[in-house]
C-alpha cells in the first residue's frame, strides 16, 4: 500500500466528542480551516500553539504563542540571511499566570500575549491578519513590528488531523506563501515586507500529545518563476497513522501527497545536506542545503525539548496532481528535528 486513503472533510467539523476524546468525524483532511478544535480535559496533557514565520527579502522573522497547560510560552526571533545576525527572545509563563492568554479554538481568531517584556497582538479581518510585535529589550534594543498578512480567498490551506488513538491525537494547520506587506523595526534597522517577494506561513497545532514525540518539518513558501510555490512535508510523527501532512501548492492550488515522506540527515552534523524522498515513489525528490542552524533547548526536569532548525535551500522536483513536474531550485525555507519530552 504505497498511498494512504486519505478522507477528505467538507464541512464544518468538531475536533473532540463530548468526552474530549478524538471525534472520527474529524480524521481525514480539509482545505479550508473547519475543523472545530474543542480541546477539554486531559489536564497537562494538552498542547496548543500559533506559529508563523515570515520571509522577508533581508530577514526571517518569526513569532509563537504556545500553551502547554503547565506554561504559556512564547518565542520571537529574527535572522538577517547576509549576516546572519539572529536573536530569540523566549518568555515562559508557569501555567500561563497573569497572561490572560486565550488559545483559540478556530485557526484564524485572534490571539493575544501580554506581559512586561512584550506585547503580541494578532487579529483576523476580512481575510488578512493583522501581527504586533513591541518589546522594549529585543538584543539590547526595541523590537517593533507591524505585518499585514493576506490570505488570498480562494487559496486551500493544509488541514489535517492525525490520530494515535482516540486519546492522542492533533489537528495541525499548515497554511502557505501567505503574501504580507509591513515592517520590522529592531533598534535603527527597518526591514521593509512588500507582497510581491514576501511570504508568511502559519503553524496552527491543537491536541493531546503523547508523553514523547519526534519529528520532522519541512516547509517553503517563496515565488519561484512567478508562481507562488508552498512546500510542506513532515515526517516520523505521523508515521502509522494513515495520515499526513505533506502538501504542495502552486498559486493556492493545493496538491495533497498521500504518501509517507522520508527525511535522511545526519544528526551529528545538521548543517549537512537533508534529503527528503516520498517512501515508495519519485513524486518527492529533494534536497536541502542549509546555512544556518537555529538551536533551542528547553530544560526543566519534566519538560524537555531540543530543535534543530535549519535555514537554507531546496532543489529538486515535486510531481503536482495534474501530472505536471514542478521544478524547485534555489528555493528558500527551513527543516527541522524536534525531539520534546513533555
């Protein structure tokens, strides 16, 4: 069996029965964000989070609110691609007290964080998101940043939900080559976004988590020959599940991979290149050049969590759902390892 039968959902879906158990309903995957992600009980077990990361033409910049029960936490960071001037600023919360952080339950509602140290403030309104960023001491200077992210009405976006069990489970939203205009200001340097070059991708996850986990994630969006391309492909945690969240999209078409992809690299040196090959057949053929590695590690007791993740360039070919080869080269985007313990 060399694809997965992989349920397409059409309809508005609940993610959790009324036991806050996995709903079967909700297996399969969609290409608008309706799945309702309802999360209750499983008291520490539960993980939520809002990641974007966006490319512009001079910096990578990023932003994450996560939830974990147990803290809240939140990650900013920026690298400056000819330099490789790179920064994080992390701010974990213990059970998230004082934060008055609600997790949405939908992918695109809004969602605030809130302390002394920075202010992240992202709204949804017809059809673009609105990121803040302020923070008075991002590497000994003011961070601020304003995104207008749009997200072009007709697009697909990847949403899937993979099940372990009915006890384990995660819906994760992967939307791409989101075009944004706006700023990043750190200190004197102001990066200009403008919509023709500039691409914001959207991690959304919901779901109870096994004690341990491990994957892997590959993603792109840039213009490549005047097309916009989004690339998406994860690996190891969705393994066995009869799910995946590997997808290709070309000017918001969306081709869906049912099929395993497979992510060889070497863990003692990540700056090495990555290949990333669907299982069984040549629909996926790539490799990954990075140039550079970002590195967090968390570590308290319980919890831990170590990332690799590299930024660098894909080349390769990609078959679409049309029969038609997509050829990538050069393209921009990053790839990781995330072992966590949580």
């Amino acid at each position: 069996m060399t694809q997965h039968a992989e349920r397409e959902i059409i309809e508005l879906t609940r993610l959790c029965d009324r036991k806050g158990n996995l709903n079967p309903e909700a297996i399969g995957f969609a290409r608008k964000p309706i799945i309702d992600c309802n999360l209750s009980g499983h008291y520490l077990r539960k993980k939520k989070w809002n990641y974007w990361c966006v490319y512009g033409e001079e910096i990578l910049f990023s932003v994450t609110i996560c939830h974990f029960d147990y803290a809240a936490t939140c990650f900013i960071y920026f690298l400056e691609y000819e330099t490789q001037r790179f920064f994080e600023k992390t701010i974990t919360i213990p059970l998230g007290i004082g934060t008055k952080l609600k997790m949405p339950s939908r992918v695109l509602e809004p969602i605030r964080f809130a302390n002394s140290e920075v202010h992240i403030n992202i709204t949804f309104f017809q059809n673009q998101t609105f990121l803040n960023v302020t923070s008075k001491n991002f590497d000994n200077e003011a961070l601020h940043a304003e995104l207008t992210i749009h997200h072009p009405k007709e697009d697909d976006t990847l949403n899937v939900v993979i099940p372990w069990n009915r006890q384990t489970f995660q819906f994760t939203a992967k939307h791409h080559t989101l075009p944004t205009t706006g700023f990043v200001k750190i200190g004197e340097r102001n990066y200009q976004f403008f919509e023709e070059d500039c691409y914001a991708v959207l991690d959304f996850g919901r779901g109870i988590w096994p004690r341990e986990a491990l994957w892997n994630w590959g993603m792109a969006s840039q213009r490549v020959r005047n097309q916009r391309v989004g690339l998406n492909f994860g690996g190891k945690w969705t393994d066995g599940t009869g799910m995946t969240e590997n997808a290709v999209f070309v000017d918001g078409k969306m081709t869906k991979i049912h099929e395993d992809v497979l992510f060889n690299y070497d863990r003692k040196n990540f700056m090495k290149p990555w290949y990333i090959t669907t299982k069984f057949s040549d629909q996926v053929i790539l490799t990954f050049h990075p140039f550079f590695e970002r590195v967090a590690k968390t570590d308290v007791k319980l919890v831990k969590s170590e990332v690799h993740q590299l930024v660098g360039y894909y080349n390769g070919q990609v078959k679409l759902e049309d029969g038609s080869t997509l050829v990538i080269q050069q393209m921009l985007g990053c790839i990781e390892e995330h072992i966590a313990k949580w």
